[in-house]
C-alpha cells in the first residue's frame, strides 16, 4: 500500500520543507521528478516506467519557470532551468 501524496505533504510542511516544483496536472506512478538546485540554475531529471506517455506540466519554485512536456514511455529527459533567463536552457530526451 502507497502513503497517501497527503501524509507526504504534511511531513513536508512540519519539517519546513518547501518542494523544489509544484506539479500543474497529477504525476502518475511509475514516474520520477528530481531537481537540483545548481548557482546558476535547476537541473530536472524526469523518468518514466510507464506503459504509455505522461504529460508533465510544472512550475519550477526556484525561477517560477513552467516546464511542460510529453515524457515519453519508459524513457528519461533532463532539463536545465537558467535562473537569469528564467527559462529552459538546455533539454535532452523532449
């Protein structure tokens, strides 16, 4: 049995934790979303293990950059978010 996305949100706010995005559609299982916080910017490494594509649309809370794309089935992408630019820099797999 998965813990309820809710439990993680409240251990999160008790621990002051601030989470490094806020997802605009609901992230399906199977999928991972990790940030980096770098000086000059914010590394994503998306990862799929689905059976079918996944729409993924967040905002980034470091810059409030949007980053939208279609992750494709069982496959990765990396995104590099400038915090000058305020946008995607660079991507790889979208």
């Amino acid at each position: 049995m998965e813990p309820s996305s809710s439990v993680y949100n409240y251990v999160l706010a008790a621990l002051k934790i601030k989470p490094a995005f806020e997802s605009q559609t609901a992230i399906p299982s199977g999928t991972l979303i990790s940030a980096t916080e770098l000086q000059d910017s914010v590394l994503y490494i998306l990862e799929s293990e689905n059976a079918n594509d996944v729409a993924i649309d967040l905002q980034d809370a470091a810059t409030g950059s949007r980053l939208t794309l279609m992750l494709r089935a069982k496959h990765a992408a990396i995104a590099l978010i400038g915090k000058k630019e305020k946008a995607v820099i660079a991507r790889y797999g979208f």
